[in-house]
C-alpha cells in the first residue's frame, strides 16, 4: 500500500521545505508502528527543485484478521480464507488513511512551527496512489476529487495485462495535480476520500466517525455536490449517523454563508430627523452591553456564549475578572478561527488563556461539555434553527445542560417596519428562519420556562418604538430553586 506525495520549489522556498511540513526529515527513513503492520516514510528525492514523500505502509493480513473485522463492505466478515488472502496489503483504503493521519497528522492539522508562512500557503503538489480501489470506477474519482480542486488523472488497472480481453479491474492509477492547494488540505481529501472510494472501512464505525469526518471535511465537505455519497460511504451506510453527519453539515453551510449574521442589519436605519445628533451605538453593541449587565447581575463567573460567531461576546466577557471561565461555542470551525484571530488566542498569556475556550458543536445535540456553567447566552441565535429543531435546541439547553440563568435575545418582527432598508415582508436576513412578534416569542419563552423549571423575565434591548416595541427582545430565564434560594 503506497502513496507519494511531490512538490517543486524555487531558490527562496525550496522543495525540501516539504519535510517541515510533514515533520519528517528528508535525509532519514522512519518506521512506524501500526495495530496492523508498520508505516515507512521515506524520500525518493529530495532536492531544491524537487521532492517527494513516500507513505509505504506494510500490512500484516494476520494482524488484520485478529484484531480487524475483515475486509466485508461496512465491516461485515468475508469468509475465513479472504480473511488471509485479499487486496488488502496492496490497495489504498481506510488502512492507509488512518496511517496518513496517524504518522501525518501534525501536517493534516496543518501546523508547523517552523514554516509557518508555508503550511498556510498552497503548494504546486502531485499526489499519487499507485493501485486505488473505486467502487464506481475512474468516473466517481473524478467527480470527487475535481470539484476540490484537482487535476484528475484516473487511469482504470486491467485485470491482466497478459489477458486484455479479460478487461479492467475495479482499481485505478490515481495521479492528483494541483497548485491552488495547502499540503493540510490535500491530506485531508485523502483522509476522507480514500475510505469512500473503497467503500468499506476496517474497523467499526461509531458515533465518534461524524465528528472526525466533519473535521477532515471541514471547508470543503458541506459544498460538496457529492456529499451524500460521501458521507454515506464513509460512515459505512448507517442511517443514523449519515443523518447526523448531513444535518450538521447543513447547520455549516448555512453558517458559513454570512458569519457576520450578528451585525446583519442592525447599523441600516438612519436617524429620521432634520437635526444633527450624536450617534447612537449600534444596535449589536446595545445588546452585548444588555447582556453584560443580566450576567453581572445574575452573579455568573462560567457562563457559556452558545452560537459565538466571530467572538464578539467572548471578547467583551474576558474584559471583565469576574467572568473566571468563558466557552463559545459554534458550528462553524471557519467561525471559530475568526474568533480566536479576533481573542488573540495565540499570543494571550497562560492566565489569560485557561479562562477560554472555544470549542464546535451543534446545539441540536446534547453535549456533555455543556454541562455545570453558571449562564448560558443564546443571542440572535433560535432564529437561524428551523421550528421543528426548535425542540431539540431547548432540551440541549434548559434540559440537558441546565445552567442556572439564561439569556436569550432574538429580533422582534413588529419593529422591521422601522428598517426603511428592510423591503416589507422580509425577514432581517436571509438565513432567519422566522422572526417572532412579541407576543410569540413571550408564548415560546413561558412554555420553555414551565417544561424545565426556570422562570422568565422579559426586556427590551434597544430604542423602544411606542407602537412596535423594541428592535431586539430579550428573555432572561432563571432556575427556579436559585430563584427560591436567593428569596429565602
């Protein structure tokens, strides 16, 4: 089982600048040990012009008998003798991805301390797979790999080149070419790709697979016009988790779209009147400044920012010392890494540092990593979730982690009439999937708060119209027994 991955350079980047990436000194073959045989990584060549990794990775078919499930599509065992005699020391599959991530994976991460400027910037690359098994043949290989931006070169593997009447096995040559390309996203194609193209893995698939599936697919999977094949094939057909994993990845694509959603329209009204005046804050800084002040009231030092976006809250929460730890969380990784660029997350001290975290998840899920924090805030949040997954999110919340306070914010639907950009009819942005009157968001509160054993209180945030209300409503939800204690 072989994989050569190849670059090119210039007097300034040298093509061995490649074994900083991978973390693999060019001048030294290594071995490593695998639970199914040994991984071997060497350089066929290695100049300035040029250089090429090979991955060559030793399969032993008892080891794989032992301790694996067989080589069956979606695990099942084959009969005893293909558990011995198969193509499995020979064709790339789930074995050589798990080897790449494993003897890669500083590089699939895409970090490397000492070309940092490198890992980051796309490379001319060649990748290639001697002896690929494709489940749909030449024709699914490209259909996968191209729309990622490859230069795809499938060649099919006749069954016997001394029989060329036999026709052509269900393997092919794979050559990959491209230039627009970081070195961490190519492996990370190979990572979930490989696996697809075989369409079997060799080792049990659970829940854990959606997470590493959509952290390898991460920027690029939930475009993908493939992705139902993909996800399907790589979570070995089980219905559940390819339900999960596509739902999520909807909740990306739909947060990637605008990761500003925040600030949509809150800064398109202007003052009506004739007299100069001072400007009055915008309407996303009113709310932070509303939210600070119920989280300070409510006595809250571990208060989680569920949906964070780009970090906004975040940032203003670490301001203040009382707030001692602070997690945002979000289901954009790409909103993710603006926030820590926003936070500074790599040049803040270590004190600074262990009072933040910012972590991925989807609120349609319970998340034990939720659990125990003083306050929760969902600002400009619900109204990005479609009704029917509106359940799921409260019991995520107010069920499952249960933080003592509460704040939820959301647009009050009455006030768009104020917006003279906002044409009539329309929600405040595209990916609002309602926006509530008062009284529905009032209805939806007090039912939440009776289910779950919290009583609500509500505010205005922002000017409040005589006619429409507020731009911006507000429910702080309070656990009832704290409610008590303090009355007590």
């Amino acid at each position: 089982m072989f994989v050569t991955i190849s670059t090119t350079g210039t007097a300034g980047d040298p093509a061995t600048d490649l074994g900083y990436l991978l973390h693999k000194h060019p001048d030294r073959a290594q071995a490593f040990s695998t639970s199914y045989g040994t991984a071997h990584v060497f350089y066929p060549e290695a100049d300035a012009r040029r250089c090429t990794a090979a991955l060559l990775l030793e399969i032993d078919p008892v080891a794989l008998a032992r301790r694996g499930k067989g080589k069956g599509r979606g695990g099942a065992p084959d009969a005893a003798l293909a558990q011995y005699v198969n193509d499995r020391p020979y064709a790339a599959s789930s074995l050589l991805a798990v080897a790449l991530s494993s003897v890669f994976s500083s590089a699939l991460r895409g970090v490397c301390a000492a070309r940092p400027l490198r890992a980051a910037t796309p490379l001319p690359l060649r990748i290639e797979v001697p002896a690929l098994p494709a489940r749909g043949g030449a024709a699914l290989v490209r259909r996968l790999f191209a729309p990622l931006g490859w230069t795809v070169t499938a060649d099919p593997v006749p069954l016997d080149t001394a029989f060329p009447e036999w026709g052509d096995s269900r393997y092919v040559r794979l050559v990959l070419e491209s230039e627009t390309l970081t070195l961490a996203e190519a492996l990370r194609h190979l990572y979930v790709l490989l696996p697809v193209l075989d369409d079997a893995k060799h080792y049990w698939v659970s829940s854990e697979e959606v997470d590493k599936l959509l952290r390898a697919g991460e920027g690029w999977l939930a475009g993908h016009p493939e992705q139902q094949l993909i996800t399907s094939r790589y979570l070995s057909r089980r219905r559940s988790l390819t339900r999960e994993a596509r739902e999520r990845l909807e909740l990306v694509r739909l947060a990637e779209a605008d990761d500003s959603r925040v600030e949509e329209i809150d800064n398109a009204v202007e003052e009506e009147t004739g007299e100069p005046e001072e400007k009055p804050a915008p309407l996303a800084v009113q709310r932070r400044e509303a939210i600070l002040a119920v989280l300070r009231a409510s006595g809250a030092a571990r208060v989680l920012d569920l949906g964070c976006g780009q970090g906004q809250l975040v940032q203003a929460l670490l301001k203040e010392a009382r707030f001692t730890e602070i997690v945002g969380v979000d289901v954009s990784m790409r909103a993710l890494t603006v926030a820590a660029r926003r936070l500074g997350l790599d040049r803040m001290g270590e004190r600074q540092a262990a009072r933040v975290r910012l972590v991925q998840g989807s609120l349609a899920y319970t998340d034990k990593r939720l659990g125990g924090y003083d306050a929760a805030v969902l600002s400009e949040v619900i109204e990005h979730v479609d009704p029917p997954r509106l359940p799921a999110l409260e019991y995520a919340v107010f069920g499952h982690a249960r933080p003592r306070t509460v704040v939820v914010t959301t647009p009050n639907v009455e006030y768009n009439v104020r917006w003279e950009t906002l044409p009539a009819g329309h929600v405040r942005h595209g990916d609002h999937r309602f926006e509530w009157t008062r009284e529905e968001f009032r209805a939806w509160a007090g039912a939440v708060a009776a289910r779950h054993g919290y009583e609500v209180a509500f505010r205005p945030v922002g000017p409040e119209d005589p006619e429409v209300g507020p731009p911006t409503q507000m429910a702080v939800f309070e656990s009832s027994t704290v409610k008590e204690a303090k009355a007590a």
